[in-house]
C-alpha cells in the first residue's frame, strides 16, 4: 500500500541508509580467506590437505564391511561364496605372510599343527600351494620400504593361488584387468602426488594418475579409532586428484596400511566411509590360530573388493584406451519421488547404435573443476 503524505518519513542519506541497511536487515559480508577457496590451494600441498580436511569435516562415518557392501549394491552372500570357496587358499596365503614387528618384517614361527585344522581341502593340495607362494624379505629394509614391497608381493600371491585354482573354479573368482606399480619417490604421471603404490587399470594406455583404480598409503605407526588430519588430508588429496583426471567416478577407494593393518577410506561426491579391512600380515612374531584366522579373512575381503570390475567399485564405466566413448544405459529406474536413477552403464563398441546409448566425446565435455561436496554434473556441447 502506498503511504499518504502527512505519513512518509524523512529521506534518509545514501551513506545512512546503507548503514542501517547493514546494521537491521543483512549480514556484514566476511572477506573470504584465500586458504578457503580451492584455486589457491592448487600448488601448496598442506594448505591444500588442510582445506580438504575442513571441507569433509563432519562429513563422514566408519562403517562395517556389511555396511559396505550394501552401499556398494553387493549381496553378503556373494561375498559368503567366495570365501567359503577359496578360504583355503587365504588360509594358505597367511600361512606365508610376514610379522611386522618393531617396523620390520619377520618371518614368523607358526604352529603348523594347530593351523591346518583350520583346512576343510587336502592338506597335502595346500601344503603344496603354500610352498610355491614365495615372499622374499629384505632384511636391509624397515618401515614403509618395507611394506610396499611386501605388499605388491602379496597381491601376487592372491593372484599365483588364483591361477593354480580349476578353471571351473576360476569362474567364481572373476579377475577383473588391474596391475600394481610402486612410485613412492616420483610423481605420477599427469600429477604432482607421490602415492606409495597404486593399483592401476591395466587396459589404459600409460601407468599415469588418470590410470589409478585405488591409491594405497603406507605409514610406520599404527593409528587405532579415527584417522589423524594429515593422513586424512593425504588420502582426501588423492582422491580430489583422481576426480580431476576421472570425472566419471562416483567414488574413490583409497587404502591406507599402518603398521599391519589396512583401512578403507571410500570418497563420495557429498561423504565419506571408513571401513576396517583388517590385517594383512601378523602383528606378532608367534601368531596363534586366532591371528592367521583373521588375516585370513582380511585377505578375502581385499581380495573380493579387486574382482570387482570398475563399474561396481568407483568407476562410472569402463575405461579404456580407445576414444570417444559410446555408453549403453541399460539400468533406469523410477524412484518413488518420479525422479530417474541411473543404475548401470556399459561400453559398447564403436559402430554400436541403437537406443539408449550416448556418445560421450571428450572434446564435447566442458571442462569444470569438481571438489568433494560437490554434485556429479556432466556438461557436454551438442
């Protein structure tokens, strides 16, 4: 309503009005601190680490391996077979597994005895498959020079009691392309982050930061409840590089072994999950049933987790040398809210065309900057 004469108040002063402005109606804006603002964090790694550390703040939770798995879309009874099908080969595997004693790695003295009533197959089939999964130890090496050796030696070992199963067997335990390579005093490639070891997929083109499937980080000391800032920080680090590099990610694993322990630490767009994979060589010099009991199942869990194809643990599709990209969105859903949920993607060859499936070139993407916390949105020119 409009005011009539007798009523209107005085004019107040441009320079008055703004101050009562600020004063009754908004909020004095806060000169933004340059620490706070990505772009300038770009070339400084602890501010950087620091800035990601407040920016997951609050923003995540430890989870069990069931947890997990649900989140991952995964049956536990999947997971039930498989370790119900090869638990002797993990049992086999920890039988040669080191002692990481003081920072250094030991071969450990075992009850052979006692152990193998822990085999439901022919001893004679697993004492053999344990003689032939070698571990050469490096006296000379402590501390994390030690356990990223021993770890890539590990993954062959998984992989060499893979091979010696039936091929009908086999079948089960799907291998998905991945290597492993060690880079812990150089940057990858494409990158400035000297990650411990990664493991890679193994049908990209170069051994590169764009090729990283999961980063691991090594440390010496062992860290119980919830991660420090700067481990936080280290692996929050990767993951943010992995997405600038990797838009189609919808999240990024990274592992973290301390001492004798592994932990995943899984990266979403808008959280985080820590998950505790247990050990992956013994914590004493004389382990008892109980400990290779465990390190056998840990074992089985990083195990399942590297059968999965990219499309189930972190990748939105495939990857692949060959470009442009033709995807087939085989999977939509409705939800109960009406909205359409993407469910699953494929690649298809190039001279595929059909319906659903979208041509995803590299040139046509818009090139924008995606930071934990953010929404996975796409851009691409038509």
């Amino acid at each position: 309503m409009g005011s009539s004469p007798e009523f209107q108040t005085p004019k107040k002063s441009a320079t008055e009005s703004s101050r009562l402005s600020a004063q009754h109606y908004t909020t004095p804006a806060q000169p933004k601190l340059q620490s706070e603002t990505p772009e300038a964090n770009e070339a400084d790694r602890v501010e950087r680490r620091k800035w990601l550390c407040r920016r997951l703040h609050g923003h995540g939770k430890e989870i069990g391996f069931d947890k997990l798995l649900a989140i991952l879309h995964l049956s536990k009874a999947r997971f039930g077979q498989f370790t119900s099908k090869f638990g002797d080969v993990f049992t086999a595997v920890a039988l040669r597994c080191p002692a990481y004693v003081d920072r250094k790695l030991t071969q450990p003295r075992i009850n052979m005895t006692q152990v193998l009533k822990l085999l439901t197959s022919d001893e004679n089939a697993v004492q053999e498959l344990r003689r032939d999964l070698h571990t050469e130890l490096d006296d000379k090496k402590d501390g994390e020079a030690a356990l990223v050796p021993y770890f890539l030696q590990l993954l062959g070992m998984i992989q060499v009691s893979r091979s010696m199963q039936s091929a009908e067997d086999q079948l089960l335990w799907s291998s998905p392309a991945y290597v492993a390579a060690e880079h812990q005093d150089k940057a990858l490639l494409g990158g400035v982050h000297k990650i411990d070891c990664s493991i890679h997929y193994e049908n990209h083109e170069c051994v590169a930061l764009k090729s990283v499937h999961i980063p691991i980080e090594a440390k010496t000391n062992a860290h119980t409840g919830q991660l420090n800032d700067e481990v936080f920080g280290q692996l929050a680090d990767y993951a943010h590089a992995l997405w600038g590099c990797q838009p189609t990610r919808t999240f990024v694993p990274a592992v973290l072994l301390h001492a004798s322990h592994m932990t995943l630490v899984v990266f979403t767009r808008d959280k985080w999950y820590k998950c505790d994979l247990g050990d992956f060589c013994h914590s004493a010099a004389l382990p008892g049933v109980s400990a290779v009991k465990a390190l056998r199942s840990s074992l089985a869990k990083l195990a399942f987790l590297l059968t999965l194809p990219p499309q189930e643990f972190g990748h939105f599709c495939d990857i692949s040398v060959g470009s442009p990209t033709q995807l087939r969105f085989t999977s939509l859903a409705a939800e109960p809210t009406g909205t359409t949920m993407l469910r699953e993607a494929s690649v298809v060859p190039e001279e595929y065309a059909g319906e659903g499936v979208v041509h995803l070139d590299e040139g046509l993407r818009i090139k924008r900057k995606c930071y934990p916390r953010g929404r996975l949105v796409f851009l691409y020119r038509m």
